[in-house]
C-alpha cells in the first residue's frame, strides 16, 4: 500500500488547468467566467489584501468541489486508464478528497506506478509530501514478511483519521483492523475538555444538550466495528472531566462518584455505538 500525501494541495492548484478540466463538462461561459473570478478572488491577510495567482482557498464553499474535479483528471482517471492497465497484478485507489492510498498486489507494481505519479503530479503543479508518503507491505503476508525483516508486527497505515493495521478475525482469517488515530482521539479529549470549561456555568439540563450532540456526532464517525474500545475511552474521559467540571463549581466541594450517577440517571450521556458493525462491514466488504 502506498500511503500518500500531497504537499500544500489547495495552494498550488493550477488554474488554467482547473478551467480546462471544468470546461471539459461546462459548456456555459457564464459559469466558466464565475469560477474564473472565484478562483482569482484576493485573499485577505493580517489587514492586506494580495492577489490569488493559484491555488483555492482551503475553506472555501466550492474548494472541496473544485478539488474533487482537479484529482479526478489528474490521479482517478489516469489511475484507472493508464497506470492500472499496465501493471501485472491487482490494483486500488481509494481517494477522499486530497487523502487517497494505492492499493497493490505486487511491490514492483507499487514502486512502478510510485515513479510514475510523481512525474504526473509534477505536470499539474503537484508534489508528494516526501515526509508523510511511505510504501507499507500491507495484507495476508505482511506478518510473516515482517518477522524476516525483524518486526515484530506489520506496519500501519493512517487514513481520514483512522489507523488501519493487519489482524485477525475470530476463525484467523486475515482482517483489516481500524480504530482512531492517536491525534485524532487527543484532539478530540481536548475538544471536548475545552467544550466543558466554556460551559461549566451553565445548567446541567444545557451541559447535556450540548454533550450529546458532540457525542453522537463523534459515534457516527469513529463507531465502525472493531473500534468500540475508543468509543469507550472517549465516553469515560468525557464523564470523568464533565465531574471535574461540576466539581469546580460547586460550593459544598468535589462532587461524589454517587452523586454523580445520580446526576447521569436524570441528565444521561449518550452511550457509545457502532453505526457500521461487523455485519455491515462484510456486507461492504463483499461488494
């Protein structure tokens, strides 16, 4: 597998490129001039105004779309009409936005087409972030490919905030694990924590009606099937500091781990879920 990583993407977006791409399907000349204008409009910083010459800003309401039609013609299509039909054994490319991993059956085909992308990127205006672009043996044999190269377990991949890694199911057959990546869940712990000290003067009634929505939203993203002990660790640190919280407000001192229940019972936190269980992922898995 081939973990890439573009360098400064939505900076160095070409835009005569982009109209041509966008021209590709657009015929309207006034949607054509619109885009154009979006694209050059100046940029806004620390009180001066400077010209946009390339790029899109990251944030924009149309910098996701303009970038999904960018990678399209450069990496998607040419991926699957050019570099794929060339190589000799199977291959993938999964691609969210401007985060996508390479997929390979074979390691010579991963170094070939490795070579060629950054000639391809190279002439759209792109490069690979050579810090945070790495070829990882990934799959049924990674475990005993790497107690030969003195590992003790295959190497990671991270993607869209998860860490996927090599295991097995229940009857060892080889299984793709997931769970959070360790930023991921710290910056969520902190997001949460600084969500509680800007409300702790609040009443305990609004202080869960803020909590569960982060929580629920939270579930829905990470709670896929293999992942419950993060949902778990997130939920317990969430009530511990929401009792840290209480605590320091409170004019009769630390509130108890009794009194505390007692709270949850009336005002309850939402408990942790998967939204893709195991039987799901089979499903997505055969398709």
């Amino acid at each position: 597998m081939l973990e890439a990583d573009l360098k400064n993407f939505f900076g160095s977006l070409s835009h005569e490129w982009m109209l041509r791409f966008v021209e590709h399907r657009v015929g309207d000349p006034r949607l054509i001039s619109l885009i154009r204008r979006w694209l050059k409009a100046s940029i806004l910083e620390d009180g001066e105004i400077s010209a946009n010459e390339e790029g899109t800003p990251q944030g924009g309401s149309i910098s996701v779309l303009l970038s999904n039609v960018y990678l399209h013609y450069v990496l998607d299509l040419w991926f699957e009409r050019v570099a794929k039909p060339r190589l000799r054994g199977e291959a993938y490319l999964v691609r969210y936005i401007d985060d996508f991993v390479l997929c390979f059956q074979y390691r010579a085909d991963a170094l070939r087409v490795q070579k060629a992308l950054c000639q391809r990127l190279r002439k759209f205006g792109l490069t690979l972030e050579s810090t945070k672009t790495k070829l990882v043996e990934f799959g049924r044999f990674a475990q005993r490919h790497a107690s030969k190269r003195g590992r003790n377990r295959p190497q990671t991949i991270y993607f869209l905030g998860f860490t996927l890694y090599c295991t097995r199911n229940r009857k060892g057959n080889f299984r793709v694990g997931l769970r959070t990546e360790k930023s991921r869940l710290r910056r969520s712990l902190m997001r949460f924590q600084d969500q509680m000290r800007r409300m702790r003067h609040l009443s305990i009634r609004e202080q869960a009606d803020i909590l569960n929505p982060m929580l629920r939203g939270h579930y829905a993203y990470y709670g896929i099937a293999g992942n419950f002990r993060a949902l778990q660790r997130v939920h317990r640190a969430v009530e511990c500091y929401w009792r840290i919280m209480l605590s320091s407000r409170s004019w009769k001192g630390q509130v108890l781990w009794k009194q505390f229940q007692q709270l949850k019972e009336r005002f309850p936190l939402v408990r942790p879920r998967l939204y893709l269980p195991y039987s799901e992922l089979q499903a997505v898995a055969v398709l």
